[in-house]
C-alpha cells in the first residue's frame, strides 16, 4: 500500500487531481447503476404489462360494445323461452290423446322417432283422435281403421322430427 501510495505521489498534480476528483465518483456512478438496473429494468416491465392490460381492456370493451345489450338479450332469451315451450307443449303425448279424445288403447309400440299405437274408438272419439294429431308436430306415416264390433280399431303408424323419451 506504500508502494501505491508513493507512486501516486510522485505522478503529475493534474493526474492525481483526476483520480481524487474522477475516480470516486465514476464508482459511485457504477454502485448506484448496479444498483438501479434492477429497478428499471422491473419499472420496464411494468410498463410493458401495463401497456398490454390497456390493449387487452380495449379490445374487450370494443367487443362488449358491439354485442347486444343485456337488455335486448333478455327479450331474445324470453322469446326463445316461449317458443321452446309453445313446442314442447306440442309434442305428442298418449296421456294428452287419451284425455283429450277417449277411447282405450289396445297396443302401443314407442320409438325414438315415431312409434304404432292401436287404439279402439267410437266415431266421436276418432274425429277427436284426428283433431289432436292435426295440432302436434308429427308425420302419419301410414293408418288403418277397421270395425271392432260396436266400435272402431284405429291403428296408427307416427313418425316425428325430436326423440321420445321411452321412460
């Protein structure tokens, strides 16, 4: 450390008065850069999450704005309510049939898609038979009416578009 101390003392007065006035404060320029990379470099990256939030924001307050109003949602959802309902209202049920119309079911075969049913009916009760299945949304594939007697056997061959549920 003597070495180092003499040697300086004997180096030019501008010289040592560059290293006692450059030198310190160039490390401490150093330290405190070391020091605050760190905390640039995360203020940098906060930056960049902040400027992508803001971007992300936009873009779903642009979507949310071109999509209908929960309002106008509302009424849409209650009109597709009410027509579901209307529909599944209308499906054919053998209960319903034999409510409405009467009459006593001889033979019932149901299927996912259709099924044959033979019921034996009077002639009112067949004129209601016909004005039931005229109200439901279902194809009659093929029929037969035969007289039974005093009454009448009715089969007939049903066929629709949704499936049965044959519980």
């Amino acid at each position: 450390m003597d070495e180092w101390l003499s040697r300086w003392l004997q180096i030019r007065p501008l010289w040592q008065w560059v290293t006692v006035m450059v030198l310190p404060p160039g490390f401490l320029l150093l330290i405190g850069w070391m020091w605050l990379q760190p905390l640039w470099m995360s203020q940098q990256r906060l930056v960049n999450e902040h400027q992508q939030l803001m971007m992300r924001w936009q873009t779903t307050l642009v979507q949310l704005l071109a999509k209908p109003r929960l309002a106008e949602q509302q009424v849409k959802n209650q009109r597709l309510r009410a027509a579901l309902t209307l529909h599944q209202e209308q499906r054919f049920s053998l209960v319903a049939l034999m409510r409405y119309a009467g009459g006593v079911v001889e033979q019932w075969q149901p299927q996912l898609h259709g099924g044959e049913i033979t019921l034996l009916l009077s002639w009112v009760q067949l004129q209601r038979v016909f004005d039931y299945l005229v109200t439901r949304p279902l194809t009659l594939k093929d029929f037969t009416l035969q007289r039974s007697g005093e009454r009448l056997r009715l089969t007939l061959l049903l066929g629709w578009e949704y499936e049965m549920s044959l519980d």
